[in-house]
C-alpha cells in the first residue's frame, strides 16, 4: 500500500481498537464485531429525494464506529462515547415511536423498524464514537441508523441488502424519530464508495457509482460547517415536504420528479390558477429546476468537464435561497465569500436553516478561499467556521 492507503489503514485499525476497548469497559465483556457508517455531503439534488427526484452525494472520511454483541434476553442497551453517563436500556417489546427523544432514539428506532418488517431480530449491546459532526447537515443521524442497522443484521443473519437497511433506517427516522426524511442520507451511508459520487435516482434507487478523483484533475472540494445548529425536525423540514406534495396533487401528477424542465412554465402557469400559493409555486421551481441539475452536474462529469460543475453548484444554492427558502445568512455568505475570492461553485447542503455548505476550487486557490471565508465569518461576529477537505468515502462496512 502507499503512504495514504497504509495512514488510512492504520487509522481504521485505531478505530476499531477504540471503540472495542471502550466496548469491554462499558459492558465487561468482548464485542462479537465492530462496524463503522460514514456521514455524507450532498454534491447536488438537494430536496428532491422525496420528491422521487435525483441526489448526488458522497460519504466523508467521518464515521460512526460502532461494537456490538447480541444479549439473548431481548434488551437493547446502548452507550455512546460522545455523551456522558451509562448505558440506555430498553426491552425491544417496549420500543413505542415517539417514546424517547434525543440520540437514543435513532439505534432504538432501527431495532424497532427491524421488528416492524418484521424480522427476526433480538438484543443486542451497543457502544459507538462518532467522528460526523452532528447538526451539520452531513448525516450523522443516518450513519448512526445505518451502522446499528448492519450490526443487527449480521449479530442476527438477517442478510439484509444495502438497499432494504437504508429503507428500515429511513423508516426508522420518519416513524420513530418523527422526521420526514427522504431516502438520500440512509443510501449514501449504505451504498456510497470510495473515490465515486453516487448518482442514485431516489424513485426506484437505481444507482450509478460516478467516478469523482478531484485531486487528480488539480480541483478540491471543501466543506464549511457553519457551525449554526439545524433541528431539521421543527417543522421547516416537514412544512417544505408538505408545500412539495400540495404542488404535485395540484398538477396531478404522483411526485414533482413528473414535472420535465421542459414542461415547468406551463406547470407554474397552471398552478398560478389553481393554487396562487407562492411558497408552493417556489418550491415546485426549486425542485424541478434541481432534478435538472443534477443532469447537468452528471453530463459534465462523464465528459470530464469537472470545472464547469461549479457554475451549477452555485445555481442550486441560488435555488434553495430564493425558491425553496432553506438557506440562513452564515450559508450565503460562505457561498458569497468564496465566489468573490475565486471558487469555482459553492452551495449550502443537505436539509439547510444552518449547517454546512461546501465549496468547488482550484487546488492552488484552497488556502485563498478558506482564509477569506474564516476572515468574513470572524468579522460579521459568527462563531469560527469548521473546514476540511471533502474526501469520497466507503460506506457502511464491518471493520
Ligand atoms: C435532509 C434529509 F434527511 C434528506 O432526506 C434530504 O431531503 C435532505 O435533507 C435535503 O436534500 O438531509
């Protein structure tokens, strides 16, 4: 291996050791495996998983490592590393949605979904370390569902495709949880690969693994984390979804993705009279304008035009700005500062209201760019911006 591969090695290896040592400590006995599931930024397609529509994300270098060892007894015990105090148990006949808020509430849905299928699945003892930062808008929720879901299936042999986890865990998070996502952050832990972005249409999960080697063409790709906190499960989030769906029942069809780019105005003029809502007008826009993004982001990527991508990052940010109204100030002016120091794009991503926007540049200008975004943040008085360099990841696998 090269000195990365081996650093990278050295380093997964680390991980495992940590998390099954803190295991030991916790419970007083050994593991029966350990498992990690990364985080994700999304490249474009943002809101359009559920609206059946096209994402493009790739899962980060941050992970959820995760020791698990069955219990015969059917208690859930969980621990987590990063939150002080013992372990949370809870007999699985006991797990009701809604029941308990807070991180718990994401592994104890997905043995919860499991059970739902219903699938065969018992206790088990759980202790993880997260390195996803969480309130980012980079899923570390879904890695946290998607870890517990692939140690639950393997401590049980449920033989559960990547697919069908993520569909539990998404199910989990809307019925348990009580947040309506889509389908995006669950796939991209479970089924995302190094080196590639995953283009994955969201209505029957078709998927293409795109090749994505940034270094290699001189362009890098960083994440800003904004560090303003996003709780995507007050009601913004849901209240989008809901303005999506009045606009699809309002143009008869099953799901925005129905809409062609060719056929939006006379969509827009149609619902003009039908609805005059202009939050549901916006967002129809917003998603059907999105849904073309993301073709143009894949076109240009097999024909090996990487920079031009960036023109339609910056569009998609406009998009959610001004059509979907999800953006907050500290995302545009991550966005604004790093196009007027040079970027190629730049867009806020995942769910928005806060957390992370990511940026297109010229490897030579990375410094550059970064400095001026800190430099802007520092002097509109927001906290310290986090940045680092987004690397495309494994997904979900056992270490
Ligand atoms: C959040 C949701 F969890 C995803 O399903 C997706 O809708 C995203 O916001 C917006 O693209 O991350």
């Amino acid at each position: 291996p090269n000195v990365s591969d081996q650093t990278r090695q050295d380093a997964a290896e680390g991980a495992r050791e940590d998390v099954r040592e803190g295991f030991k400590a916790v419970y007083g006995r050994t593991p029966d495996g350990v498992w990690a599931a990364p985080g994700r930024v999304n490249l474009i397609g943002e809101h359009t998983d559920y609206n059946d529509g096209f994402v493009m994300p790739l899962a980060l270098p941050h992970t959820v490592h995760l020791a698990a060892a069955r219990r015969d007894d059917g208690i859930v015990r969980l621990h987590s590393g990063d939150v002080p105090g013992a372990a949370y148990q809870v007999p699985l006949d006991a797990l009701t949605p809604g029941r308990d808020g807070g991180w718990a509430a994401y592994p104890s849905g997905v043995a919860w979904a499991l059970r739902e299928a219903p699938l065969p699945v018992g206790g088990a003892d759980i202790h993880l370390a997260s390195t996803v930062p969480t309130g980012a808008g980079l899923s570390s929720s879904a890695a946290l569902e998607v870890a517990t879901g692939a140690a639950l299936s393997e401590l049980y042999g449920l033989g559960l495709s990547r697919e069908l986890l993520a569909r539990l865990c998404q199910q989990a998070e809307n019925d348990f949880v009580g947040m309506p996502c889509g389908i995006m952050d669950q796939m991209a832990s479970a089924c995302c690969t190094e080196g590639h972005v995953l283009h994955l249409d969201t209505r029957d999960l078709a998927q293409r693994q795109v090749p994505f080697d940034l270094a290699a063409e001189g362009l890098r790709m960083l994440v800003v984390d904004t560090r303003v906190k996003h709780t995507l499960a007050d009601g913004a989030y849901a209240g989008r979804r809901r303005a999506c769906e009045a606009g699809a029942a309002a143009l008869g069809v099953p799901a925005l993705r129905d809409v062609s780019h060719e056929e939006l105005d006379a969509a827009l003029a149609r619902l003009d009279e039908s609805l005059d809502d202009p939050e549901v007008r916006g967002c129809v826009r917003h998603v059907v304008t999105e849904n073309r993004r993301v073709e143009e982001t894949i076109a240009l990527l097999d024909a090996g035009r990487t920079r031009e991508v960036g023109p339609v990052l910056s569009a998609g940010h406009a998009s959610l700005r001004d059509d979907f109204r999800v953006s907050c100030r500290e995302l545009d002016l991550v966005v604004d500062t790093a196009l007027s120091t040079g970027a190629l794009g730049a867009r806020m991503t995942g769910g928005g209201f806060g957390g992370s926007a990511l940026v297109l540049v010229e490897e030579s200008d990375t410094e550059k760019v970064g400095a001026a975004v800190t430099s802007a943040f520092a002097s509109a008085g927001h906290l310290a911006p986090h940045l680092f360099e987004a690397v495309p990841s494994a997904g979900v696998r056992r270490l």
